[in-house]
C-alpha cells in the first residue's frame, strides 16, 4: 500500500484512511452490471418522483446500502472466467494486446463499491430541462404545441443543458476541488460508511 498525504482538516484526517492499494481491480464487470443497474434505477426513480407531491429520493446512503449485498452477492456467484478480446491492428494497442479481464476479479472491494456510488448518485436527480417540456406540454396540450419538435429536439435539450453543468464543474474544480481547504463534510461521511463496510476486522 501507498501512503498517501494528511489532510490538514482534522476531520479529514481522523475519518480518512491515507493510504491506498493500487493492486485492487477497479473497472470490473461488477462495477459496470451494478453501476448501470443503479444509474439507470436512480435516474428513473428521481424523474419518476420529480412532480409528485409525497417524494421518494434515492440518496447516496441508501445507494450505499442497496449496492453493498449486490457486489458481495456477483462476488461470490460470478465464475471467474477470463473475457475479452486481442487487438487486432497495431493503433492504439500492440497488435496481439489482450484487452478484457476477469469476471470475478476477486472480493468485492472499496474502489468498486466507491465507483459505483459515484456513477449512480451523478444520475440521482432529475433534469430540470423537463420543466420546459412539461409545462409546454401543459399550456398548448399533448397534440396542439406548434412549438413541439418531437423528441430529438427534446432529448439534445435535456442533454445540453445537463453537460453545461458538468462543464461548468469541470472549469471550477480548480478552485472547488483541487485546493485541500476545500473539503466537502457530506462527503467525508460516505467515505467513512465505505470505509466501514469494507474494513477488514481483527
């Protein structure tokens, strides 16, 4: 194991492991079964509830909880057989590279189930392009809006204004994220229960 810097928040540095296993598989086909799984349940739950009085949310504790029995479960029935494929061209990879893995690279660890929490919990809220549909769709009828351009032009809607988001993330993050005084304390609490799950006892 590497060891990693302390944090110069007290709370950070009581609560966060600083080392870290770089031997411990990450992009398994666990993660990608129960990552797509929960993303696409997160976002239909979060948009199904969005114009319901009596809500339902999904947050990241519950995906916590949900995904934790589901990784452990694919950990034990997953055989593990060796998948994938040998590049064929030299572009990218040498010619011959294996690129696959394993199905069941070993036990379920912390960076799958981490990963997985982040995949589902950036689907776990509703888009709120969908105000400007609905309330369209309210004001002209399901069949009279001379301003519907069918579902294309609703779906790039939805999509654009969810990456301007995303953009405008990735621009602050050097102000937001990268600085060490910038510590998020609702994080530090998933990071704990994660680290909790997956400690090894004596």
């Amino acid at each position: 194991e590497f060891p990693g810097e302390q944090s110069s928040v007290p709370e950070v540095a009581a609560t966060i492991p600083t080392s870290d296993d770089p031997t411990l598989p990450v992009l398994t086909f666990r993660f990608w079964v129960i990552g797509t799984v929960f993303s696409i349940f997160a976002a239909a739950v979060a948009q199904f509830m969005y114009f319901r009085l009596n809500t339902i949310t999904l947050n990241n504790f519950s995906i916590i909880l949900m995904t934790y029995p589901c990784g452990v479960l694919l950990a034990k029935i997953l055989p593990d057989w060796r998948i994938g494929f040998h590049w064929p061209a030299d572009v990218i990879f040498a010619r011959g590279t294996f690129i696959g893995g394993s199905l069941n690279p070993g036990p379920y660890n912390i960076k799958e189930h981490t990963l997985i929490v982040v995949a589902a919990s950036t689907n776990n809220g509703n888009a709120y392009a969908t105000d400007i549909l609905a309330i369209q769709r309210l004001f002209y009828g399901p069949n009279q809006n001379p301003n519907d351009v069918g579902w294309c032009a609703a779906l790039l809607l939805i999509l654009t204004t969810q990456c301007v988001g995303y953009g405008f993330a990735g621009l602050c993050r050097t102000w937001l994220v990268n600085p060490a005084a910038m510590w998020w304390p609702s994080n530090v609490v998933l990071g704990n229960i994660l680290h909790v799950f997956h400690a090894k006892s004596n």
